[in-house]
C-alpha cells in the first residue's frame, strides 16, 4: 500500500541524483515499516474462514461447534 502520496513531488525536487536516492530509500523505508504495523494486513495474515472451519493463527474452530461467536 502507498503511505506517502507525495512520493513523486518529494523525489522530483531533489537537488542532485544522490539526494533523489536518499530520499526514495527513507520513502521505502517508511512504508515498509507502516505496512509491517498495519493490523488490517496483520490481522488478514492469521486469520482465515474456510467452509465451517475457522483459523486464527494455530487454533482452529470448528464453528458448527457453537450456538453463538461474540467478537
């Protein structure tokens, strides 16, 4: 996902090719840290509904097993 909508203005007005290169290394190191915080993307990755059966992270449930689920 794009965290920083600006990328392209922030890149383009560097003053020399190696200030663009600074800038577009601490640009994908900031959304790389913000996408590794995401608890939608976290969230997504452990947990899982298939058929009956739902999983979260190890556990599985199978859900014909409960009358009720309070999340």
């Amino acid at each position: 996902m794009v965290w920083v909508k600006n990328r392209e203005e922030l890149l383009d007005n560097a003053t020399s090719p190696l200030t663009r290169k600074a800038r577009e290394a601490a640009i994908n190191a900031v959304e790389a840290a913000i996408n590794a915080v995401d608890p939608r993307r976290a969230v997504k990755s452990k947990v899982s509904l298939s058929g009956g059966t739902l999983r979260i992270g190890g556990l599985s449930f199978n859900l014909s097993s409960f009358k009720r689920i309070i999340v």
